[in-house]
C-alpha cells in the first residue's frame, strides 16, 4: 500500500475513531458529573436571562429558580462514590440555587452562551448534546489544524494531544465542563500561532483564523485559559522569532490574540482557579512555600490520573494513573534528546509556569496541596509542555522502534479501557460493586438500547482503533527492535580485554 493510501485511510479513520472514544465517555456518566457542573448547567441556562421553566427569578436577587433534575442532579452522589447516581428528583419542579454565573459572574460568557443553543426541556438529552458537541468540537479542530501546520508540527499535536489525554482529556472534553475548550485550547494554539508564522498563502490564513477561534474558546471558557494563552503565545513568539520584516509585520496577530484574551479575562469575577479554600492555619511563608514545593508533583501527576474524576471521588486504579504518567514521563524524556536555545528557553516558560502558577495561588491563598488548587487547573501546562518538549523529532514515531511504540500505544489503550469501565462502574452500581459485567445489578443508565457493557466495548475498541491506525500508518518508517548492536558492543569490549 502506497504513503498516500495510508494517509487517506488514517485521515478518515482516526477522527471517527477517536470521536466514537469520546462519545463513549460522554455518556459514562450522568449529568452532574464533571466536576462543579450543578454551577456550569445552571449558567448554561441562564445564559440568555430569565426564561420560564428553564431559568426563573426568586425573592432573592442572587439566587434562579431552575428544573430540579438540573440544579440537585450530583446531590445525592457527589462525594459519595459507592453511591451509584440514582437521585430522586422531580423532573417537572423548580428548585432555587446560588450555583450560577449570574452570581458571581466568575466564568467568562461564551462558553455557556453557545451551549444554551442545546437547551431543551429535557435536560438530559440537553447534556448529551453538548457532550456530543465538545467531542466533535475537540476533533474536528484538532483535525483542521493537522492539516494547515506544515509537516515537520504534525507529529507535535498528535502526540501531544494524546500522550497524556487518558483519564482526564477523556473525561473532560466530551463534558459540559469549561474545561473542555481549555484543554483544546492547550493542545492547538501555540502551534497553530507558531504555524502561522512559519507558513504563507491560504495556510497562512487558515491558521491565523484557527488560532483565533481557539484564543477565544479558551479564553472564553476560563479565565485562567486567558492566561495560559499568554503562555502559549510566548512559546510561539520564541520558537518563530526572526529578526524579519516579515516576523514583525506577523506579531501583530498574538497581540490582537492578547487583547481579546485580556478583554474576555476582564469579563469575568475571578481567576476562576480555587474551589474549596483550606487554611493552613498560622504557617509562616517560608514554611508554608517549602510544604508546598514538596507536594507540589501531587497536581502534576493527578491531571495524568492520580487524582479522581468527577468531583474528586471517581479514582482510577493504580495501573491507570501509573501507566499513562509512566508513557508520559518517559516521551517528555525522549524529547529532550534534541532542541536549540529557542526549544529550550520556550520549555523553561512552560515549566516556569507549572511551578510558579499553582505555587503563587497556593501560598497566596494560605492553602495547602490537595485543598483548593485542583490538577485539571493546570493540566493544560501540562498538554503544552510535553509538545513543547517533542520539537525537532519530526518523524511521525519520534525515531522510537516499532516495540516502543507498540508498548505506548498498548499501554494507552489498555489505560483508557480500565479507566473507561472504572467510571462506568462508578455511577452504575456504585464503586462499592466489582466485577467485569457492567450489566448486572444496574442502579442507574440512560434511557438508551445501549448497554453499559456495550458502551464500554466500543468505546475501547474506538480509541484502540484510533491508536493502531496510526501506528499502522507510521509503521513502514519505524526501525526494528534487535539486539544486534549490543552484540557488536559486547565483542568490541571483550576484543579490548
């Protein structure tokens, strides 16, 4: 089979398989489930004002009056993961709330303002429909951007984009959670920025509408995504910068791209980055500081699965979280086999920022590792940092060996379908019940010919499909595995003794 038939065929294959992965984690889970979502559903709502029966005023002026399947749908299992999420509620009550942007207005406004459009009078169809969305959403751009970047980025986002999305990314992106067009927007905009630099004609200007689009998805869903975008525009600066006429007259691009992440970050209340505040207690700074630089690994390793899904209490098993940072260390590493000082100084931003980020808020907060500062606030730094690390291996398999790879894309997939099922079993029957079949002793599904079970297959083999094509693709240009230089080097040795 010819280069070109290969790519046709993983073209189509690998955005449908990878769709199909997420849709099956989309509905995994009830709505509710992605943390902090009662505020995020209740701000969808609301987001065109007061409407009745969908969003309604009170006697208060802070709180809304919203269906009661909307605003109590995680109150009788959130926090409680051996409670499977069967809540009994009235779909046709109101009930009122203080969860919402109308509130506080913490969150900018474009992320709810586009998924209002999928708001129905049934709300769990509404949830699965924006689930549906922020999949395609995440697959569709990924897409566009792989085929404007020019040849030697590609390898950059693909394997950026998944190395490290396995439990966290799988989870998130087909939510109804902000951080789902966060995390895109860590996986695309320093390229697509950088790409714009690096190309001329209509890539060129496809990828400066790109990076546009995704500035204002990212900036327009989290206030903290505005700052990350800062970073990733700096990245792209530093790995572009000429000193052309043309790199110049190019700048103008990140600035307009800063002006709209500073003006959507000025549209919200806060940073949006703490939940629960914990003091800790009368600890002097020096004290505190060096108590969190000791911990301070918990949040990098917890965006890679350390840390539980949903509201904290879906947690992965070890072989899940110890895989996937065990293949995320390990590419990081390989990466830094090459790279000049632009590489470099641009690696440093982003890892400058994993450090001082989480640090600064902690300690200005009082706040300890582990209570208030969440990994998912940083996971995109950490998206951007191991693509970051990857430049200047431009062959499709990073030059690993056809066993290397395969024991990457192996364990990947292996992760994914473990941490799959975990999450199904969480919300089905409760984590308190065990055992492979997922269609036993069901407490909670969707109204859906789909079983669990069947849900968990396909959604395995999707992203097991997704990996295999493009190790088939990168296949014929992968070395093999022998051990015949070692034997070379044991000769020589034992010549020389």
């Amino acid at each position: 089979m010819t280069r070109r038939t290969r790519q046709i065929v993983a073209a189509v294959i690998v955005p449908l398989a990878l769709l199909t992965a997420l849709l099956a984690w989309g509905v995994s889970s009830p709505q509710g489930s992605s943390p902090d979502e009662d505020y995020h559903m209740g701000s969808i709502w609301c987001a065109n004002g007061t409407i009745e029966g969908r969003c309604e005023t009170t006697e208060s002026d802070a709180a809304r009056a919203l269906p009661e399947d909307l605003a109590e749908a995680a109150q009788c299992y959130a926090f409680q993961p051996d409670q499977a999420a069967t809540c009994p509620l009235d779909e046709g009550a109101m009930s009122p709330t203080l969860r919402g942007n109308w509130f506080d207005n913490g969150y900018p406004p474009v992320f709810y303002g586009t998924m209002t459009v999928f708001v129905t009078e049934d709300v769990s169809v509404s949830i699965l429909m924006m689930r549906a969305f922020n999949a395609l959403l995440f697959v569709g751009t990924l897409c566009a951007l792989f085929f404007l970047l020019p040849m030697r980025m590609r390898p950059n986002l693909v394997w950026s984009a998944l190395i490290g999305i396995v439990p966290l990314g799988m989870f998130l992106v087909p939510s109804a959670n902000p951080s789902s067009w966060a995390i895109l927007q860590a996986s695309g905009l320093w390229l697509a920025v950088w790409g714009f630099f690096e190309e001329t004609g209509r890539r060129k200007i496809g990828l400066a509408l790109l990076a546009t689009a995704l500035m204002i998805l990212g900036a327009g869903s989290r206030s903290d995504s505005a700052a990350y975008g800062m970073v990733a525009l700096a990245v792209a600066i530093v790995l572009a910068f000429r000193m052309t006429k043309r790199f110049f007259v190019d700048l103008l691009l990140p600035l307009a791209l800063a002006i709209i992440a500073s003006a959507l970050f000025l549209t919200s209340g806060q940073s949006g980055v703490l939940t629960n505040e914990s003091q800790a207690g009368d600890l002097p700074f020096i004290s505190l500081l060096f108590s969190n630089i000791q911990e301070l690994p918990q949040l990098w390793i917890g965006s890679l699965g350390l840390w539980g899904l949903g509201w904290l209490d879906t947690l992965m098993p070890t072989l899940v979280w110890g895989t996937v940072y065990g293949l995320f260390a390990a590419v990081l590493f390989w990466g830094l086999r090459h790279g000049n000082g632009r590489k470099w100084l641009a690696l440093s931003g982003v890892a400058a920022a994993l450090v001082a980020v989480p640090l600064f808020i902690l300690v200005r907060e009082g706040i300890l590792v582990g209570s208030g500062v969440q990994p998912r606030y940083i996971y995109p730094l950490m998206i951007m940092l191991v693509g970051v690390s990857l430049i200047g291996i431009r062959d499709a398999a990073l030059g690993l060996t056809r066993l290397q790879v395969g024991v990457v894309a192996l364990g990947l997939v292996g992760a994914n379908s473990l941490a799959l099922h975990t999450n199904l079993r969480r919300y089905i029957t409760g984590a308190d019940v065990s055992g492979l079949n997922l269609d036993r002793d069901i407490e909670w599904w969707w109204n859906s010919p789909l079983s669990p079970m069947g849900v968990w297959i396909f959604g395995s083999l999707a992203f097991a499909v997704t990996l295999g094509t493009l190790l088939w693709f990168a296949w014929p240009n992968m070395t093999r595995a022998t051990s015949s230089a070692w034997l070379r080097d044991d000769d020589r040795f034992a010549v020389r003794r």
